[in-house]
C-alpha cells in the first residue's frame, strides 16, 4: 500500500503526493524528530496504563481511600485534612449568640471615692473621684441580687453606682471584700429594680475553669473605658500565670495563692470585674488585669472562677455593709504600719497590720491585743494594709462589737492565729 501524507508548497497551498518510481523521491525523517515521536508515544502509553491501574486499584481493590473527614475552609472549598497541611486559613468565629446569652447577667459599675490629692506646694486636699469597673451577677437571695467584682474596682468607694443591660442605674452597698485575691461581692435591694429591669437581667451561667486548655476560645466582656458593656475575643493563652507575674513582682511577693488564666481578649480600663466567657457562654474567669508596655501586647489576666468559688460564696454570706456617718463610726484603738509582701518574705511575717502601740482604755487593749500582733482580717474580709482596715471600719458604729483576726508572735518566731472580740471605741 502506498503512503500519503498531507504538505504545504512554496506557495502556502496543499497538496497530495504519492510515492512511486515516476514520482518524486520521498525524503528522509530526521532522526531527531523520529526519536522525540517515540518517547511521546511511549510517555502516552505509559500514562494511559499508569492511569487505568490507578482506577482499576482505586475502584476495585481499594487503594488510596483516606480516613480523613472533609472539612469546610473559609473560601468554601472542601478540602480533606492531608491538604489542608499545606493550605492555611482563617476562620472568624460568630460570637453574637453566645454574647447576647451572656449580656443580661453583667453590669457596668460606677465607683464615686475621695480621694487626698497634694499639690504643687505640698498642701494637700480632697478631690471627688469617679472610676468605672464592670461585675457580674451571680446570685439572688430573698432581698437582695449578688455581684462579684474586683476589689480594687470597689475600693475607697463614697458611694456604688450598678447599671443593668437595660441603662436603668440603682446604688448598691458592699457585701464583703478580699483584697488579697482582688474579689468583692456588692448587692442590690431586690426593692430598688423595677419589674422590666428584672425581666432583662438574669444570673450568671459559671464554668469549670480546672478544665481550660490553652488555645481555647476566650470572650471578654465588660465597660471598656466607661463606655458601657463591650465585647473582646481571643484564646487562653495559658491556665497557670500567678500574680505575681501579672503585677510584674517577684514570686516571693506575691499576696495570692490563686494562678491566674491568662488571655489576649483585649482587657482595658473598665472591664475589671467582668466577665470571661468560654464557647458554652460559661463564665470561667473575672478579668482582672493586663500587662503594659511598649514591648508588651495582648496579655490579660483573669481570675479563675472555680479556683475561688469558695471565697466567693464567703463574701456572699457576710451582712450587707451600709457606710456609718464619719462622726459614729468606732476606733479599734490602735496604731501600725503595714506588712507589705516584701516585710512578710524578709521577716517571715503575715501580711497585714502590724500593731505598734495600743491605746490605753481602747477597745483592742481591754480585748487583750498586744504590741507585735498583727492584724489579718475583721469580721471575716481580709486586711492586708492599714488603709484596708480603716476602710473596712468606716461601716462599723462605736459600740459594736467586731471579730478580729490576728497572728500572735511566739517565741521560736512563729505566729498564732486567734480571734478577738473588740467593742468599738470612739475615733
């Protein structure tokens, strides 16, 4: 049989060419180009039958079949987890439902204080001082509805101002304070909400914070700024900080015993007190504090919620405490200074207030309370500085009698923990 193949002439016009002997001899193939037709066919017979076992193993004997799930990316591909190895991305969470849970139970607090100001001539006077801090309620009695807050959002405080989720505002008087674990428990009459604000709020969910990863989802709301409640997210970045290193000091001086979690949900001024939220809508923390610097960014600290529980439910037991007018309110009858952390490491002392004179005739003398004591707590809350003390007694009446908390030195230069009952005298 003769071969045809198809050319084009000078001319760029086709034409048909048999072979024969009265016809044109037919030229030579390059050897190059025969050789690259060869390794073509033989790439596309490899393929063909590279591919057909592929299927054939794949279909029938089960080659290749991956256990892994799909997963949805956020471009709305689904890709199994063996690609997603190599392809990163992004996924923001909706939080607004968890949030909207949540809101109802957290207030925004206003604390109205005095404090002493000096001025530029070493003269020194009274300033009216307004501060915001945010809570979280927790709890209901018969008469009253319970708040837990950071201390130091309620310190020195005139007079407490809460506001509900629906703007409505109601004062609230203190219930107990720990300053060393920065918690206090404040209450609000049941009589002073009206019935639409009580239809807004609710009681707080709280989570098991014993159970925290890091990496977990982390939501932070509170009164950033004053500006009222406001919403942060982010992780647990760790479960095991301790407070010594969110106050930037040593290990040794630190006052609580209590590891704090930390997060990087932005905390700004304002939102201590507040509320740490896990995916559940779970309170697993009240955020407390945050480290600042220039080299420092998105590190805050909140307290875990279980690790205190039973401090807590302490503050919630205590009488409601209504400020005395300055004039009655009573005097333990004592001077001293205070037993900072660093005194206590150094001298191997308890933190509180160290008793350097008793005035005679007073209430702490005929109670028996010694020169050297040192006082630790008064009807159950914590005292850590003489400022806490005279705080505390700015809600006790001349005449009344409270329960002090005191470590007695021994000999061997251990301490003695005892209770002492002192009627109040006059300040």
């Amino acid at each position: 049989m003769e071969n045809q193949y198809s050319y084009y002439n000078p001319q760029g016009q086709p034409g048909n060419q048999q072979s024969g002997d009265n016809k044109k001899k037919k030229k030579k193939m390059p050897k190059a180009v025969a050789v690259t037709g060869l390794a073509l066919l033989f790439g596309l017979v490899s393929s063909a039958t590279f591919i057909s076992a592929n299927i054939v193993g794949n279909k029938i004997l089960g080659w290749n079949q991956s256990s892994d799930k799909s997963v949805s990316t956020s471009s709305g591909q689904v890709k199994n987890n063996a690609s997603l190895t190599q392809t990163s991305s992004v996924v923001t969470s909706d939080v607004s439902e968890i949030v909207e849970q949540v809101m109802p139970s957290i207030v925004s607090i206003t604390n109205m204080s005095v404090q002493q100001v000096q001025d530029f001539f070493g003269g020194v006077y009274e300033q009216n001082s307004e501060s915001a801090g945010t809570g979280i309620i927790i709890a209901q009695n018969d008469s009253e509805l319970l708040i837990v807050t950071n201390n130091h959002v309620v310190a020195g405080s005139e007079t407490l101002t809460v506001t509900f989720r629906d703007n409505s505002s109601v004062e609230a008087d203190l219930k107990g304070t720990d300053a060393a674990h920065d918690l206090a428990v404040i209450a609000v009459p049941l009589k002073s909400i009206s019935d639409d604000t009580k239809d807004a709020i609710s009681v707080a969910k709280l989570g098991d914070s014993t159970k925290l990863k890091a990496g977990e989802p982390a939501i932070a709301i509170g009164n950033a700024l004053g500006y009222g409640q406001s919403v942060t997210t982010g992780v647990i970045s760790a479960t095991d900080r301790s407070s010594a290193q969110a106050n930037g000091q040593t290990e040794a001086a630190s006052d609580s015993d209590v590891s704090l979690i930390q997060t990087d949900a932005a905390i700004n001024p304002g939102n201590s007190g507040g509320a740490l939220v896990n995916a559940s809508g779970e309170v697993i923390g009240i955020n407390s504090s945050k480290l600042v610097g220039e080299t420092v960014e998105g590190v805050g600290y909140a307290i875990p919620i279980s690790d205190v529980s039973d401090i807590i439910t302490d503050l919630m037991n205590q009488e409601t405490k209504t400020k005395v007018d300055e004039d009655d309110q009573g005097a333990i009858g004592i001077k001293g200074f205070d037993v900072t952390s660093e005194y206590a490491q150094q001298f191997n002392m308890p933190i509180g207030v160290y008793v350097s004179e008793v005035t005679k005739g007073g209430g702490a003398a005929d109670a028996g309370l010694t020169k050297g004591s040192i006082i630790t707590g008064i009807n159950g809350t914590t005292v850590t500085s003489m400022e806490n003390l005279k705080n505390e007694l700015q809600y006790y009446e001349q005449g009344e009698k409270v329960t002090l908390t005191v470590e007695i030195p021994e000999n061997n230069g251990e301490y003695t923990e005892e209770e002492m009952d002192v009627i109040l005298g006059k300040k």
